[in-house]
C-alpha cells in the first residue's frame, strides 16, 4: 500500500519546487514527477512540508500542586490539528528521585500518543547517583538535560550543581537545556510584591523582569562554555536575554535560542485585563513582554540568532488555575499552542513577509530536528525520512477558538486569532492523520524516537576549556616568608 502527494510544492529550510512524494509504510521511498499510488492526497495549491517538530511540551506533567490538563493523548492530538507530528516533552524526576524511577513513569504516561516523541530529562537535584545514571539516560537515547534556574524550593538547580551537570554533559555528548530565569531574585521580588499586597496576575509579570532573564542567560552561557559544552536556552522571551545569546554566537559558541509561539504574538497588556481569568490564564514563566521584545524576537528568527519556535505546551485550566486567587505565585504557571503554533506563526511571520516559507520550516522543524539529533529521519522531505509530513494550505483560513480546539482546557490563549495558513492534511509516519474535515489520530500509534549523543552540534566551539586546562607552574627562589 502506498500513497501518494500529489501536485505540491515541496518546501523544504532549503529549497522549494515542484514534485510529488510517495510514501510506503511510515518512510518516504520516493520523490519526482507523476508519481503513482494506492492513496493519492491532492497537494494542488499547497505546499508539502516536513511535519512540525515541537522542542518543548509539558504533558501530564506534576507541578504546582497538580498536573497540566493535557495528556500525551490530547496533546499530540492537538499538535497533529495544527501540522505537529512530534514533540520532545520534560522528563522530571522528583528532588532525590532516581533518573531511571522517572522515565519509567513518563514512559508510562505515552501509550495514547498518536505522533513520534521524545524526552529531555530534567536535572532537579545534584548528586553522586544523578552524575552514574546520566549515562544510563544517554544509552536510553535521551541526550538532552535541562536545567531549571528558577522555581526555588522545587525545580531550581543551583549554580555548583549546574556547572557540575554541564560538565557531565561535555563528557557524555550531551546537550544541557536552561529555564534561564534568577530564582533567587524571582522568590524576593514575589515576597515582596505579596507583603505590599500586589497578588493579582500582573504581579507575577513583575516579580520576573527581563533583566532576571538576562541575568540568567548570561550566567548560563558563561558556566557552559567554562564546561566546554553547547548550550540550548528554552523560552527566550526578550531582548537582553537574546543579546546574551548573539553575542555568545558572535565570538563562536553554540549557543541556541527558542522563543515561544506566545512571545512572539502575546504581549505583557495581558496581564492588565480587568477580568481576573483572563490576566491569570495567561501566567506563565518567563511572561509576556512588551512590544520592543517581541520585535527582537522576531529580528532573531530572521537573522537566524535564534533558532527555533516552540511552545512550551503546559495547560492548565481555569478552574485549575483559580487555585492562585489571593496570591499569584500559586497560579499554576503554563498555557496551551500545540495546536496553534503553526498557524499563528504562518500568519504573524510569514504572511506578514517577516519568514519566507523555507525559514518557517526551518524554525518549525529542521533546525529542531538537526539541533537535538533527530535529523534528516525527522525534519526533512527525503528518501528515506519518516513520512511526517503536512500537506500546508496557506489560502485556509479559520478563527481560533477554544470550542474548537483539542486540547482538553477550557480556554484557548490565541481566542479570536484568525489566521490564514491551515494544514490540509497531516501525516504521521506515513498515517493520514488529518485531513480538512477530520482529525483522525491513533492513539497508541506514536513511538518514541531514541536519539545519540554522538551529534556534532553538542562540541562545543569555543576552546576556554583547553587553554585554561590547569597544569602546575613549576618554580624556584619562593621566598620565605617571616625572614
Ligand atoms: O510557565 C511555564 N513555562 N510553565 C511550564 C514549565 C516551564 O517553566 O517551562
Ligand atoms: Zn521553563
Ligand atoms: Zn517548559
Ligand atoms: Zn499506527
């Protein structure tokens, strides 16, 4: 049985042209002219894209006193609606929980997946045991760390024990991810704000200013590049942090940026709405910045200083996050862009002539794909890649709504966003997954895509390490002191 993609045009981070695509099982055997087969997609007007790979989800994921709303079968469900065939979610263990104890329960939580996925695993504790089974979780095909700067007193690594975990990364090829936020000023800033009796929403955006992401940026980069070993930066939200970032590219080090669907389209006014709801379904860590930040954002897509948009998908629901009324720190922090991300990104960056289709795939999904050593199996239309793909419709318009929607919570943060640029169908490993009337996922269909650490991009460039690598000076005449 194979189908075909008839008629599009292919569009790749490099080129676009003309040609159809058939597929046999999950994997692309073949693509050209007149192609032939069993199922033929009409691609006529569209264009046919490697699926959307999301960096940064937070399925079923314990935090704050509950679990985000969206499970890794509605999740993936809402990706495949917006043109999302995988998603890399974060593993957490506990503090003083084993790391191999944790996968075995996100492992557990994944039999409803019905797109491709994969881990990061998070460091939330320091120690002895941390350091051995790191290199249980590499030869488990999970090469990705990330680190939590923010979250005092739950999530939050410290500096000795970040600088340690990167170490450890630079020894086993692996690629250390950082929330870069200062935890500690977050947690005096937030007591403060709350003792003056600033509890709503909005104190939650000013108990985190840029400058605390900045700070946190800035810091990270230079522990990783003491420790000799790339560095991803998670949810980049505004300009001083991207600055950290540019300039650590600028003088040679691998250093990547993520902004957030919601950062780039979102802004801090948000937080100002009168209606309690509104403000608090929109809290989420960093928060929304002003316009200027979104600019640098959009600035660093397109000069290719950041590298790719997730979403951070962590849903809560109203009722869920009424648990912070009186005190905004107990707003359980996260929202929801699985579905939307692509479509608003296509709106806002490519109908808006700041992405040219070839930069949209490559910060949706090629440059995810090659950064986390997944590619060209995922991220590429090739020979021989999995068959992920989205047939992508940019005349289809709708108007986001949470009536709609796939995700499970109540409320959609883009509500009212109309956007142009819809998928017409989607395709996991090879399984039409949706099509312009239907989504049709399989739960259970999903597999988890191991990764090696033996990936390029995890050496680091910059050559600190080697030049300050300590070596005793040898001396004589030492004076004696107290002559
Ligand atoms: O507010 C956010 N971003 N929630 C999810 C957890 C995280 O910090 O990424
Ligand atoms: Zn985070
Ligand atoms: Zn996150
Ligand atoms: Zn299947």
């Amino acid at each position: 049985m194979s189908t075909v993609i008839r008629n599009g045009t292919i569009v790749t981070a490099d080129l676009s042209y003309e040609a159809d695509v058939r597929i046999e099982g999950d994997i692309i055997v073949e693509i050209g002219k007149n192609l032939s087969g069993d199922e033929v997609l009409d691609a006529t007007g569209c264009y046919v894209m490697p699926g959307g790979i999301d960096p940064h989800t937070h399925l079923e994921m314990p935090f704050m006193g509950t679990y985000s709303a969206d499970d890794f079968e509605s999740g993936t469900r809402a990706g495949l609606a917006g043109g999302t065939t995988m998603v890399v979610d974060f593993c957490l263990p506990n503090p003083d929980q084993s790391l191999m104890e944790a996968l075995q329960m996100w492992d557990n939580k994944t039999g409803k997946a019905s797109t491709d996925y994969s881990f990061h695993m998070a460091i939330t504790w320091w120690g002895e045991q941390v350091f051995e089974e790191m290199a249980q979780v590499v030869d488990r095909g999970i090469t990705s760390f990330k680190h939590f700067m923010a979250y005092k007193g739950a999530l939050m690594v410290n500096d000795d024990e970040m600088f340690a975990s990167f170490q450890r990364c630079a020894a086993l090829g692996a690629l250390p991810l950082v929330h870069a936020e200062n935890g500690d000023v977050v947690a005096a800033m937030t007591e403060k704000l709350l003792a003056e009796g600033n509890n709503g929403p909005e104190g939650h955006a000013f108990s985190r200013p840029p400058e605390v992401e900045g700070e946190a940026t800035n810091r990270a980069i230079m522990l990783a590049d003491m420790a000799g070993v790339p560095l991803y930066v998670v949810h980049v939200s505004c300009e001083q942090s991207h600055e950290a970032i540019r300039r650590a590219r600028q003088k040679g080090m691998r250093v990547y940026g993520e902004p957030l669907i919601q950062h780039l389209t979102l802004d801090e006014s948000e937080y100002f709405n009168p209606d309690w709801d509104h403000a608090a379904r929109r809290v989420m860590s960093p928060p929304f910045r002003n316009k200027a930040h979104q600019d640098s954002l959009w600035a660093g897509l397109q000069a290719g200083s950041l590298s790719c948009v997730a979403t951070d998908h962590c849903a809560f629901t109203t009722a869920q996050k009424r648990t912070g009324i009186g005190n905004f720190a107990k707003i359980p922090n996260g929202t929801g862009g699985l579905e939307d991300r692509l479509p608003v990104l296509w709106t806002a960056g490519v109908n808006s002539g700041r992405l040219t289709p070839n930069e949209f795939v490559a910060v949706t999904s090629t440059n995810i794909a090659k950064i986390l050593n997944l590619y060209p199996k995922k991220g590429a239309v090739m020979v021989g890649a999995d068959a992920d793909l989205v047939v992508w419709d940019p005349k289809r318009k709708k108007t986001i709504s949470a009536g709609s929607q796939q995700s499970v919570i109540d409320y959609n943060v883009f509500e009212g966003f109309e956007v142009t640029g819809l998928p017409r169908f989607v395709l996991s490993r090879g399984r039409v997954s949706v099509t312009e009337n239907e989504v049709r996922a399989e739960p259970g269909h999903g597999r988890f895509v191991a990764r090696e650490a033996k990936n390029p991009v995890n050496r680091a460039l910059s050559q600190w390490k080697e030049i300050v690598a300590p070596r005793k000076v040898e001396r004589s005449g030492i004076p004696v002191s107290g002559v």
